[in-house]
C-alpha cells in the first residue's frame, strides 16, 4: 500500500513481504482506521508465527 506521496506504507495486520504479518503500529496515526506501521527501528515488528 502506499500513501499521498506514493511512499510505501504498511497497517497493523497487512502481510510483509515475507510472509508474516504487522503486530505494532503508532497509536496516532491511521489510514482508513487502522493503525500505520512505522518503518524505523523499534516501531515495527512482524511475525511469520500470527495467523
């Protein structure tokens, strides 16, 4: 998914490129509803393990 300015953006649940899944998002920022990822260290973690 990417944002306004194209830039490539990921939701609390979206599946990563390999294969698991967004488990943490900012508690302030949303798309649609639902909490964005950020894509700095300590702010984004994902699972292979979630269904």
């Amino acid at each position: 998914m990417k944002d306004e300015q194209g830039r490539d953006m990921a939701r609390l649940g979206d599946t990563t490129d390999h294969g698991g899944r967004v488990i943490q998002a900012a508690q302030d920022l949303e798309h649609m509803g639902i909490h964005v990822a950020l894509d700095e260290p300590g702010f984004t973690r994902a699972s292979p393990d979630l269904p």
